[in-house]
C-alpha cells in the first residue's frame, strides 16, 4: 500500500480490482475486472449451464445444493477469515453470518421440491371437465447484486433460492468484498464441476447495471435504496423483474411490561453487531416512560463495555465515516444528548458506540440510514406513539418488540417485513421465513418459501379429462347449456353470504 491509497477502498489496477482491509490497508485480494462483453459472456454462459441444472431435477440440484453445503460448513474459518480479511468485522461476526447463509441454503435446498414441484389443483365449476395443474419453473439466469456488509450472507440468500429454483446465477459481489464473492463461486464449482451454474463477475456500479442488461432473466438485488432505484430503471428496459432488498431505519419498542435487562442488552447487539453496519441494525428506540430510565441507563451500561477494535471492528466503507459524523453533529446541534460517546466518536476507521437521548425526529439520526454503531432512544407516552413514530419513516425493513402482553399485537402493527419479539434481528436465523422490505427498503422476498417462489415463475396447466356436459368455452354451446350454465351459478355462488 501507498499513502495515497486509502485503507479498505478497493481501486482498479492495471484491469484488476484490489481488496484491501479497511482497518490495516494489507491486501485480501486481487481479481479481474469485467467489462461489458465478459458480464454478457457469462450470462451467455449461465443459460446453457441453467438448461444443465434445470435438468438434474430436484433431488440433482437438492444433493449438490446439500454438498455446497457441507463444504462450507467445513471450511467456516476460512471464509470467516477472509471476510474478516477484506472488511474488517470481527471473525466471530464472520462465523455466524456464515452459519445464518449455511442455514438458508439449507431450508431452500430441502424444500424446494414440496414449495415449487407440480401439484393438483381442485377443478372448478366452469370448466368442471378439465384438471388444473400447477408449477413454478425456473426463470433461467437469475443477476445476483450484493453490498459489502454482509458479503457472505446477502448473497447466498438469494442464490439459495434462485439455485434451488432450478436457475443458473452470476454474482456481482460488492466491490468492497470480491474475494469473498470470489470463494462462493469457486467453492460451489468444486462441487459442481461440470457447468458454471453460479459465475462471479467483478466490478464497480457499472459492472452491476451491465448485468442488469446483458440479457438475465430476473435481478435479485441487495445494497442501498438510491442504488436499488437505478437497478430497478436499468432493468426496466428490458423488463426484466427485479427483487430489491434496499436499506431500513429499523426501531426497536419498549412496552411497560418488558424485560428491561434483556431489552437493553438485545438493543445494544442489534444496533451495533458488525458495528452497525447491519440492514436491519437497530438504529432508533422508543421506550415508554416508565421503563425509559432504567432502560437508557442499562443501554449505556452495556454499550460501555463494547471496544472498537474489538467486538466494534472497523467501518468497511471510508466515506461511511463522514455520514456517521454528519448525523452524530446533527443530532447534537438539534438539542440531542449524547449519554454514551458522541463528538469524537468517528476516529477513522473506527466508530466508538454511542447512544443518543432527546433526539428531535426531524433529525438525521432519526430519519436516514446512519449505518454505524449509533442508537437514539426517545420517550414516548405509551405504545400507541411508540408505534405511531416507529412507522414514520420512508424505511420499512424490519424491527423489534421487547414487551408481554401486547408485544406481538405490536409487532403487527409495524410497516415492515419482519418484526423480532423479545430479540432483535432473530428473523435472519431462519430459513423459513421470507425476508424483504416496504417502502424505501424495497419490495419482493428472499428466504422462506416467498423466497422460493421469487426465482420462479408460475406455470398453469389445464387438462381436459372428459367431455364437456355443460360446454362453456366453445362456439359449439347452445343457447340452453348457456342458460344451463347461469342456472347452476345461481345455485351456488347466488346465495348472499
Ligand atoms: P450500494 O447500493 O452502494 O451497492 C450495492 C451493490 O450495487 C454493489 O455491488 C455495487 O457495486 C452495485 N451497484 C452500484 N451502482 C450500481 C448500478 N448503477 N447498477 C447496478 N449495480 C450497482 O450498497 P452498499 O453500500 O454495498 O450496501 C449497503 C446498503 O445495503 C445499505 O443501505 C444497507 O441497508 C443495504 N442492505 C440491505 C439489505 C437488505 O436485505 N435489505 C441487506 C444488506 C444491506
């Protein structure tokens, strides 16, 4: 590294794009970057392999989806330590981000089959001769596009489902994390050797709005919400659909009956694990007055305990650090309190915790995206106005209830894709449950069977089993069996309920 070079900012060089580590500067990595002909090779490439993949059929994609697997869950360290290697976060943080991918590719692998397989369906009056059959297939390629926060996990969410929809899928990891996009591809070709199912190409933004035109079929897409609106635009002319997982603002609520203890703890980890750098980070509070002290006071007890350095790594993304310092001068110029760290919090690369009281909500820290180990905590009168504010916000990603009695009426009545009751962020460790946004976080789902059914399209089929008694679809109907027809549709759909 050269003074001129800013530690963690990945540069191009001589046609490679180079990975560096935000807190050390040290390189993790060099790869080629692609241009516009590459991505639409490997998009050329992915269609064939995809015909490939389509055609193993369930128990051949679900037996080698299982092996990636296992091979992942052998070589953990390894890619813990290189996410560690190129952004920084702590390797434990690197481990469990690992376990949660590990568990999504495995509840999308064991059941896709049973969300996506062809199934019956009920005949129904008008065409009572003919059976309705139902499938979800493949789209074909499916444009994966990941941010650097959680470079294994965001990923390998929608490559689980698209993978184990019967797609072919080309990755475009965050230029802040390629190496680990890298592994995930070279990885998955050990054990699936014959075609190149999952590829990897490299790049800036560019890269990315190259593959949303180069011909994929769908666009499954993680990163912010400005950049979300551009995919969606480039992928727009060729109407190509797209799945958009986009940023939050995501508020935890404290209800007069929760454990306060077990809240507070929950509230630090949830706004400060990988050092706030999280979607679904916890980024405001609101607790109702009578918890509010003890809570607060338990909040900062906590939190005081965290070291950057250590539990808070370093800020992956250097400009990030000016945002955080823009809303931590913001809320203090606007009458905030900070109880915990605040005017020299940012010490590049690192942010220490802070924690903020009397933030006005029309301040930054209360609307955007702060995106580092940054928390407010507002008094409200009762859960109504904690409820009432959490929602006001363009953001609608998830959120949190800490309470007994009324937690999970709460929880929703929240605009936002998914709430944790008495945990923050534990919606992420289960395969079963779709995941995606509202509003300004975007829209469509990944996990879960929603997340299935996103990398797959619909497939209706009717079979004529018999003669028609009473025909309705043809030109060969007479007057009486139309009449026939009505009569019967009196009879059963004609009642008032
Ligand atoms: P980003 O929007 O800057 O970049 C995301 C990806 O988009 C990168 O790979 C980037 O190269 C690519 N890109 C940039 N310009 C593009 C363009 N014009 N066309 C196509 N691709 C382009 O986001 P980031 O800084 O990497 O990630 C942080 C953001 O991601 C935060 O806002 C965070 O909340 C959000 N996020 C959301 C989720 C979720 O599931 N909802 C998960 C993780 C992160």
């Amino acid at each position: 590294m050269t003074a001129t070079h800013v530690p963690g900012l990945p540069r191009v060089e001589d046609g490679q794009l180079i990975s560096t580590n935000p807190a050390t500067g040290e390189e993790a990595g060099r790869v080629p970057v692609a241009d516009e002909t590459a991505v639409t090779d490997a998009v050329t490439r992915a269609r064939a392999a995809g015909l490939w993949w389509q055609g193993l059929g369930w128990e051949g994609r679900k037996t080698r989806l299982l092996r990636w697997r296992s091979l992942i869950v052998h070589r953990i360290d390894e890619l813990a330590a290189l996410t560690h290697g190129e952004s920084g976060k702590p390797v434990t943080d690197g481990l469990m981000e690992a376990a949660a991918a590990i568990e999504h590719l495995d509840w999308a692998a064991r059941n896709a089959k049973r969300v996506l397989g062809p199934r019956r369906v009920r005949t129904r009056l008008l065409v009572a001769e003919h059976t309705g059959h139902l499938e979800y297939q493949p789209y074909g390629v499916v444009g994966v596009i990941g941010p650097w926060n959680y470079p294994i996990l965001t990923p390998v969410g929608p490559i689980s489902g698209a993978l184990a929809a019967g797609n072919a899928v080309v990755l475009k990891p965050s230029e802040y994390t390629p190496m680990v996009g890298q592994w995930l591809a070279d990885t998955f070709a050990e054990v699936v050797p014959e075609h190149p199912v999952l590829q990897v190409v490299h790049g800036l933004g560019d890269v990315g709005g190259a593959l949303c035109r180069a011909g994929v079929h769908k666009i499954a897409f993680t990163g912010s919400t400005a950049t979300a609106k551009r995919v969606m635009a480039a992928c727009a002319e060729n109407l190509v659909p797209v799945v958009l997982e986009a940023g939050g603002k995501d508020a935890l609520i404290v209800d007069a009956d929760a454990d306060v203890a077990a809240a507070a703890d929950a509230a630090v980890w949830g706004a400060m694990t990988n050092a706030g750098q999280t979607c679904v980070g916890i980024e405001r509070v609101y607790a109702v007055a009578p918890v509010y002290d003890r809570f607060v006071e338990a909040v900062v007890a906590k939190a005081a305990t965290l070291r950057t350095g250590e539990e808070i790594g370093p800020i992956t993304m250097p400009k990030q650090l000016g945002i955080i310092r823009e809303h931590i001068e913001d809320a203090l110029a606007k009458g905030g309190r900070a109880v915990l760290g605040g005017a020299d919090a940012v010490q590049a690369p690192y942010v220490s915790p802070t924690v903020f009281v009397d933030v006005p909500a029309d301040a930054a820290a209360q609307r955007e995206e702060t995106f580092g180990p940054t928390l407010t905590i507002t008094k409200v009168a009762d859960a109504d106005e904690a409820v009432t504010r959490a929602n006001d916000s363009p953001y609608g990603l998830g959120g949190a209830v800490f309470g007994k009695r009324d937690a999970i009426r709460i929880a929703r009545r929240l605009r936002s894709g998914m709430v944790a009751v008495n945990g923050t962020l534990t919606f992420v460790g289960m395969g079963n449950l779709p995941f995606g946004g509202v509003g300004e976080s975007g829209f469509g789902r990944i996990h879960g069977e929603d997340g299935l059914r996103e990398f797959a399209r619909a497939k209706s089929i009717t079979v004529r089993r018999g003669p028609s008694l009473l025909p309705a679809m043809t030109f060969e109907r007479t007057p009486a069996q139309v009449r026939q027809i009505v009569k019967a549709l009196r009879l059963l759909y004609g009642r008032k309920p």
